[in-house]
C-alpha cells in the first residue's frame, strides 16, 4: 500500500446523528487539522481507501451499519499498517454489550473518548493519532531502505569474497619471502583460525619453544601449556578478548621444551570474514628474554638509587632528631634532680619528636598512605581564609597576590592537606626569590579547565573537567636538569639546613591522593610556576573546614566506671595507652588483635568506648572490627588511632565511614580530647 499523497494527514469523520459531524469538523479546522466528513459507512470506508492519517467515528454508527466492508479494507492492510481510530463512545451505565465490545476490538487501534468531551482532548487525540499514523509511514520508508541496504550489503561482500579470494592468492606467492625477512629478524609467524582453532607456524615459531621438529598444529591449549602458571591467568584472559579487542598484544614467560623458561612476547590482528566475523588471527613471536633481563637490571639499578637516596634523607634528617631526644634523655637520666634543666631537655626532646612527626607525615604524604578527611568545597574559600596565614609566610618584602575565579568548581579533598601543600609552595616560591633583583611577587591562581586526552596522556588520570590552582614566582628559576626531579623525596635546590627536600613530594602525594596530580613549569631567570590539579567534584560544595588552630577544649576524664576496650598490637604503645587511659581514670581492657577483642564484646562487661588500632595482623584490621563491634553493641563508641595506612583504599573507605581518627604520635591530652568528642560529654 502507497501513502496516497494529500490525503495522510486528514481526519475521517463518520458522525450520522444530528450536528455530531459538523461540530467535530469545526473543532478540528480550528485547529488547522484536515477533516473530512461522510455521510455513511459505505461512503467513510470508500474515503478511507483514497486515504486518511486517522479516522473518527461515533460508537452508535458502527453498532447500526453493517461493518463487514470495514473488516475486509481493515484486513487488506500490509503488515506495517496500524491504522488508528478515535471512537466517541456514550456514557456507559453497565458493561459494553459483547458485540460493541467485538467491534472496538476488532479495529484494533482505538482512542476511546467517553462523551462529553470537550474541544481540547477532541484535537490532542487526533494530533496523537496523526503523528501515530505519519511514524508507521516513517517506519515503513525505514525498513524499505533497511532491504535495500542490506541488499546492497550483500553485493558488496559477494564482491569482497571474490577480491580476497585473488589476494590470498597473492599472499600466498609472498609468503615465502615474508618467512625468510621474519626468521632473519628472529620472529615466529602463526595464523590460528579461530573457527576451529587450527593454526599454521614458522619453523622459527617451534625453534622459540625449543623444537628441532616442526609440530604439525599448535592450538590454543598447547600454547598455554608452555606458559608458566603465574602469567597464565593473564594470557587466558587476553585470548578471551581477542575478539572483542579486535588483536592480541602479550607479553609473558613460558617454559620451553628443554625446561628453560624464556620471555616472549606475541602480538597479532584480527582478520574478519565477510560477514564481519573474526575469522582469523595471525601475527609474530619474538623471544625478549635478553632485551628483558637488560630493561630489569635497569629498573633495578633505578630503584636502588632511588630507596638509597630516600633511606639516606631518612637516616640522616632522623639521626638529627634522635641525637637531640638521646642525648637529653641521656642528660636527663644522669642529674634527674635538676628539675628545671630536666624540664629544658625534656621540651626540646618533644620538640624534636615533633619535627619527627612531621617528616614521618611528609613521607606518608608522598607515598599516599597518610589518613585523609576529604570534603567537598570551594578552594577559593579555604584560600581566603588561608590568606592571613600565606602572606605571613611570604613576609613583607614580596608582594602576594591571589587571582581567583569566582565561579570555581567545588572539588574533593583533604583541606589540612590542601593548606599545608599550598604553604609549602608559597614558602618555596618565598625562599627562591631570596637574592634577586627587582620587584619580588608571588601569584596564587585558581581556575576551571576542561583537560583533553592528550593534555593528561602521561599523568595517570582521565580526561575532563579539573580545577587548577598555582603558586608562580618571578625568582631565579630551576635548572632543566633538576626539574625533573624536584618532586623526588630528599631532592632539595636550597643550600644544606634550609630544607628536607621533602615539601614538594607531599604536595606530588597528596595531590595523587586526590585523584589529581601536579605540574611543574620553570624558566632561568623568569620564575617558577607549580599547578595542582583536581577533578571537579558533582556532589555539592558543603560548609568548608580548614585545618585552622585546634579548639580549645578542656581535659575530659573518665565518668565513674566508663571501660575503655583497647586493641594494639605493639607491646610498647600498649603500655603507654593503658597508663594514659588510667590516668584518665578510666577502667581499660586490653585487647592485642580483633579476635581477642571481639571475644570481649561477646561477653557481658561494660564496655563504652573502643579504642583501637587500624592496622593489625590476624587478617581483619580496626576499621572493619569498628563495624563488627557495632553490629554486636549498636550503642558502642568507636575511636580508631592510625599513624599509617596499609592500604592505598583504606585511608579513603575510612574518611568516608565518618569514623573519628586519632593520628599516632598521639599525647595524653590529645587523647583525652578525642574521647570527650567520641562520647559527647562534657569534661570534668
């Protein structure tokens, strides 16, 4: 059936009784619908066969005709054809009589419209059966051009089947030369169907897997018993994809035949069939074993210098701070008597110990295994608030200048972390533009930049939209040489005693932490320019915590009878937390590992609080007793102590369980601050 032209968008009234047909054809002109009107049945299926978008009917015209001519045009409809009608039925006071009911489900495509009805759902039905009707005609038009498509697909790859047939052949003729340039470079060929998993193979292939022989087939299955047991997992799984990767790009060990294990690495490409089927695979194999020995004696020697450097910037900034703690303690031990003296030595032990804390941050920092408290905000806000704080850090003689874009991103971080590594920029902005010549200036940016694909290639993270904030300085600038290497731990510009080398690897770990990174960009003699990188954050910016001064809060000792459950591992730390928590004067119960202290929990003594480390051997770790407990004592407070996550995850899942942290090294008072919060109650 053609769609008759003219004819697809009016609508066929069939309204016998009364001014039925002239009100509805009114309504409709009003709305700019085509309408046409028939006198009878005969007359309505007669106009339907010239063609119509949609029909209008009353339900009392077809329950009086004779609907036998409808039925038969309805059945000479093509399979595409739905076509629509809109009855206006009366009001009906019981059920619709069994052959009413036949008539409506036998057109098929009804609108039903009880009466009254008023002229806007009169005219939004039949729009709606208009627009039905035009989408079967676009329906129709687009599986018309679907057969001829595919036809011509179809002539297509008959003509490609023939085409690849006369290249085999001349493939055939070159295989030779091809096989004589691979064994010359020392690479295998094979070609594995991957129908039915037939393959063909260069000598050169057998001779990799030590075979004097020719081996008739190699399978699947017969290349995976070469490989050793460890890659093999990898390599099934890269065999499971070849299909869906459209190639194969491997690298693993296997074991030849005379037991030798060698390193190879095979790539190959997907051939399809005409109907667009992997059909075939074929590529090279190569032994690496040398070129890999050679790349890990490298990465090796990498390494080593590399843990040299960090194990020496350690030993030597702890040493420091050791002689300082050793020796007052030792002068301290030998005249105890001298109370002032011992008070001098013993404050400057704890500040040295201080200065300890703080590079053992600075290195979990780098290595991303510090605890983070992420939230999300605006940055600009945390470096408004931080703006006092930086321009003391700048001092006076160079001017500070913060550039921030009002309609900044919220992103997700650690704000302690986020200002200490901005400070740390500043002050190394500060101390490179000691000694030069003219006006002295750092500038912190803030912005919104959409990073493609190329720009974040080598960083590790995904394309899209990340917020950047920079420190730039008009100082002397950093050599190409040492550029590279600034975000390394212990690597320092400054002189001897003016600094760890540790600042700007913090600012590198904490940045990763946030799934970020920095960058670094320098000119002799025109400044330095650090950017910090952050994806933008989709949830809303919350009310912004910098680190800011703690909170003065008075020492809380234990109420009557309050139980701590302490769980540490290591026997010193035990000692020390048991004798503060009595101090406090609370009631302790000592816990080494998880098992012990559930075992506790299941038992019926008081309990208030928990106490315990994070990381712990037994194979279930503070964080996850934390949940059990609650599950076994829903009304049990949690306090979690940590001076190092194990896991690169768990300082994240932690942040995010809302469990409150107390960071090792820890002091009485500190503790005691932490428990008033954890219970909630006010000190005494």
């Amino acid at each position: 059936m053609h769609r008759p032209a003219g004819h697809e968008g009016r609508v066929l009234v069939l309204a016998p009784r009364g001014r039925d047909a002239s009100v509805i054809e009114q309504v409709l002109n009003r709305a700019g619908t085509p309408t046409g009107t028939c006198a009878d049945l005969t007359d309505w299926v007669t106009c339907l066969r010239a063609g119509a978008g949609t029909a209008l009917v009353t339900e009392e015209a077809l329950a009086e005709a004779d609907t036998r001519s409808l039925f038969a045009w309805l059945d000479e409809q093509p399979a595409w054809s739905d076509f629509p009608f809109i009855v206006l039925a009366t009001r009906q006071t019981g059920r619709r009589s069994e052959h009413a009911a036949g008539i409506l489900a036998r057109l098929g495509n009804v609108i039903l419209l009880e009466r009254p009805i008023n002229a806007e759902t009169l005219t939004s039905a039949a729009a709606s059966a208009l627009r039905a009707r035009r989408r079967q005609y676009q329906a129709r038009s687009l599986l018309a051009e679907r057969e001829r498509t595919q036809e011509h697909l179809r002539l297509l790859n008959e003509g490609l089947e023939r085409r690849v047939a006369e290249r085999t052949r001349e493939v055939e003729a070159a295989r030779e030369t091809l096989a004589f340039a691979l064994d010359a470079a020392g690479m295998g060929s094979w070609d594995l169907d991957l129908a039915n998993g037939t393959s063909r193979h260069s000598p050169r292939f057998d001779a990799i897997f030590g075979y004097a022989e020719p081996i008739p087939s190699w399978t699947r299955d017969a290349f995976l018993a070469h490989v050793v047991e460890e890659d093999r997992p990898a390599v099934e799984k890269a065999f499971s994809a070849v299909r869906e990767a459209g190639g194969i790009d491997l690298e693993c060990r296997i074991t030849r035949r005379d037991g030798a294990v060698r390193w190879v690495a095979a790539k190959g490409q997907v051939k399809y069939d005409a109907s667009g089927a992997p059909a075939r695979i074929a590529g090279i194999l190569v032994d690496r074993t040398e070129q890999h020995v050679t790349e890990e004696a490298l990465r090796q020697a990498q390494k080593m210098e590399a843990i040299g450097q960090l194990t020496g910037g350690v030993a030597h900034d702890f040493n420091n701070l050791l002689t300082v703690i050793v020796g007052g303690l030792d002068m301290m031990l030998r005249r105890p008597e001298q109370i002032d003296r011992v008070k001098r030595l013993a404050e400057a032990a704890m500040g040295a110990a201080r200065r300890g804390e703080q590079l053992t941050q600075q290195l979990l920092a780098f290595s991303r295994r510090q605890m983070l408290r992420p939230q999300t905000l605006n940055p600009n806000r945390l470096l408004l608030d931080f703006k006092p704080l930086a321009e003391r850090a700048a001092t006076g003689a160079v001017e500070l200048s913060f550039d921030l874009d009002p309609a900044l991103d919220p992103i997700r971080i650690d704000p302690a972390q986020f200002e200490a590594a901005v400070l740390n920029l500043i002050v190394n902005a500060r101390d490179a533009l000691e000694g030069t010549t003219g006006h002295a200036r750092i500038a912190v940016m803030s912005r919104n930049v959409h990073l493609g694909t190329a720009a974040v290639a080598d960083k590790g993270v995904p394309p899209g939209p990340y917020v950047v904030v920079s420190v730039t300085d008009t100082g002397s600038g950093i050599p190409p040489d040492k550029l590279q290497r600034v975000f390394e731990p212990f690597f320092t510009t400054k002189e001897v005693g003016k600094g760890t080398g540790l600042g700007l690897s913090q600012v590198y770990g904490f940045t990763r932490s946030a799934k970020g990174f920095a960058q670094i960009e320098s000119e002799i003699g025109k400044g330095t320019t650090v950017s910090l990188y952050f994806p933008r954050s989709t949830d809303p910016a919350g009310e912004e915590t910098g680190a800011g001064p703690a909170s003065s809060i008075p020492l809380r000792r234990a109420g009557e009878g309050e139980t701590v459950l302490l769980v540490e591992d290591d026997e010193q730390v035990l000692r020390m937390a048991v004798e503060s928590l009595e101090e406090l004067r609370y009631r302790v119960i000592v816990a080494r590992n998880a098992a012990e202290a559930l075992e506790h929990l299941r038992g019926v003594e008081r309990i208030d609080i928990l106490f315990s480390d994070v990381v712990m051997p037994g194979g279930m770790n503070g964080s996850q007793l934390a949940v059990e407990a609650q599950k076994l004592r829903p009304g049990v407070k949690v306090l979690l102590t940590s001076g190092y996550v194990a896991n690169l995850d768990e300082g994240q899942v932690m942040a995010q369980s809302e469990m409150p942290v107390l960071n090792k090294p820890y002091r009485r008072d500190e503790l005691a601050r932490s428990l008033r919060l954890v219970l909630g109650q006010e000190g005494r």
